[in-house]
C-alpha cells in the first residue's frame, strides 16, 4: 500500500525541539514503513523522517492566503506524481478542496479545536472519500457537529524511551513542563509548590512579548529561584526522560480546552502521576485516584500533592503502554486504512 501523509508547513518533521503533531507524524511514518508501507511525505523543506518520497511545501504560513494556495496545488501534484492508495492529511483540510471528489480514499486528522463550515463543506463535497479523525473523543464530539464519519485515534509516545521509574525521593519536586502561558497554568503550579512546601522546576518555553511576555515577566520570574522555584530552560528528548523521571508528579493545571497533550502522556510513560484539570481531553487521559488528579482549585491541587504516596507508579506506566504507545497508536491508523481502501475498491467495482 501507497500511503501519502501531509503535515502543516511551519515545522520540519520531525521538529528540532516542540511540536507534538510533527512527532506523532514522524512515529507514524517510521513504523508504518518498518511494516513495508509504502510512504510519501508532504511537508517543511528541512523535514528528515524516513518516508520514501519528500514533496516539499512552497509556502510555510498556513494562514497566509498565497501560500495557502500554492500548497493546495503542490498536494494535488504530490497525489499525481505518488499515485498514493490513501492520503492522509494533518495539515490543512483547506489542502484537500480539489481532490474532495477526486476517487481516493482521504483522511483528514484534527489535533485541534474544530467543526464548524470548514468540517461542513469538507464532508459534504467529499462525500464517501473522506474520513475524519480527532486526537481525542473530545475534539471528535467537536467535529461531528460539522458532519462525517470520525475516529477518535490519540496522540502517542514511543514508552520504550522513557524511562519507567518505580520509586522517587521523599523530597522529589514537582515538574511543570510545557510552554510557559497562562492556559497552562505555570503560575497556579507556583501557588500550589509554595502552598505544599513542594520544589517546584519549571521547564518550557516562553516568549518576551506580547501578552504571554507579560505573563512571564509579572506572574513567573518574580518567583524563580526562591522557595525552591526553578527555571530549568527548554529540555530535549534525554532532558525530558530525566526530569519527569525524577518527579513526584507532574503538574499542568490547564486553564483552556486541551485537545490532548502529548506531554501529559510522556509523564505517565516514566510512571509520574499528572495533576491537572478535567477540561478538554484530560479526563481521557488521567483516571483519578489512579494516574493522578483532576482538580477544580488550589485546595484540591494542594490535597492532590498531599495524596501522591496513594498513586502507585506501575498504573501510570502501563497506561501509557495500553493507550498511548505508538505500535498501538499505529496499529489503529493501519486497520483504518485498510478498512477505507477495502470499501474504495468495493464501491469502484460496483461502480463499474
């Protein structure tokens, strides 16, 4: 089988440092060709994941109107060049508008808030030759009042890089690990470390302008370095395995709608629990009590931290290994594939 696979223009796949949806591609990409697929990639110019056939995007800006439109016609020439059986698209469904009604068996994944006329239109002009997936029931829930079929497929990691770690220190900080804005919630981690007593490292990145500077310059630095409240920088793959290795928990108390978060399933694959809120797709991904805490305040944040020795460490590892390893997460995108390319092949015979 012939797979052609589309990412957005901005990063290459995979990325040199953030960008959850460029890893998952690069996941997809490596093990479906380990598994003798065929694979074409439609992506940044400096992308080097493993596909057999590089189509690279002339425009980079996703919301620019002229890129958008040489884009769409270097995707349509990707598909006549490659002769692909599915094409699998994470990037722009506005990418696909000439090839709705084209005879192909299409899949349009959504790793963020969606629906709407987009879906709408996209759905309709397709009709049968396109499928939609979402990153999570949530955002699935989102899509299917815009119409079409959807699949709720997650976001993976590869568990076997990540170190399980059965037992931590007495004193193990708490680790805030995301890009430091406020719908992440780096300053209720602050108010929660300084509440339990806990130390608290912060690691990710954040940005000198603009509103998320503000938030960095008022809300953040004024703690860092005092009460046990680090700044640790942007962390790499190694740097990663080793800080959520070592932490008691985890602590991302989002304030928005996560369609999914991949880091939150990074925690559990080293067996650290998450504290977080029962917004978006967490509620998905942490069963409390088990795999960590969900939680409404600083109260329940602060009796979350208190509560961690009740979390056994094994539960969070095997439910990242269950739900979220990437042969399982692969596994479900090739059924769907076969399954759509089956009933394309069927519905040209009774066609003819």
């Amino acid at each position: 089988m012939k797979i052609l696979i589309s990412a957005d223009p901005e990063l290459p796949v995979p990325p040199k440092l953030y960008g959850g949806i460029e890893r998952i591609i690069d996941l997809l990409i490596t093990e479906l060709r380990s598994r003798g697929y065929s694979i074409g990639l439609v992506a940044h110019h400096n992308s080097t994941s493993p596909a057999h056939y590089h189509f690279p995007w002339p425009g980079l800006r996703s919301q620019d109107k002229f890129d958008s439109l040489k884009n769409t016609l270097t995707l349509w020439s990707a598909v006549q060049q490659f002769k692909p059986d599915i094409l699998h698209s994470f990037s722009r469904v506005l990418y696909l508008l000439p090839l709705l009604k084209y005879p192909l068996p299409k899949i349009m994944s959504y790793q963020r808030a969606t629906g709407g006329s987009s879906v709408k239109w996209a759905a309709k002009l397709a009709e049968n030759y396109l499928t939609f997936t979402g990153c999570s029931d949530y955002i699935c829930r989102q899509g299917r009042s815009g119409g079409g079929v959807w699949h709720t497929i997650y976001n993976c990691v590869e568990t076997e890089k990540y170190t399980f770690k059965p037992h931590v220190a007495d004193d193990a900080p708490l680790v805030f690990l995301s890009r430091i804005e406020r719908i992440k919630g780096a300053h209720t981690a602050i108010k929660v470390a300084q509440k339990t007593g806990r130390n608290l490292l912060i690691a990710g990145n954040y940005s000198t302008i603009g509103e998320a500077g503000s938030y960095w310059e008022n809300e953040i630095l004024p703690h860092l370095g005092k009460n046990g409240i680090e700044y640790v920088g942007t962390v790499n793959d190694e740097q990663k395995n080793e800080l959520l290795g070592q932490a008691a928990a985890m602590i991302v108390p989002i304030e928005w709608e996560e369609p999914f978060g991949i880091v939150f399933a990074e925690a559990l694959a080293c067996g650290t629990p998450v504290i977080s809120c029962p917004r978006g797709a967490l509620p998905e991904i942490i069963r409390p009590g088990i795999d960590g805490y969900l939680i409404n305040n600083i109260e329940e944040a602060c009796m979350a931290v208190e509560n961690l020795t009740k979390i056994d460490r094994y539960n969070c590892r095997q439910r990242a290994q269950k739900c979220f390893s990437a042969s399982k997460i692969v596994d479900q995108y090739e059924q769907l594939y076969h399954s759509l390319v089956g009933t394309s092949l069927e519905q040209t015979l009774m066609d003819c």
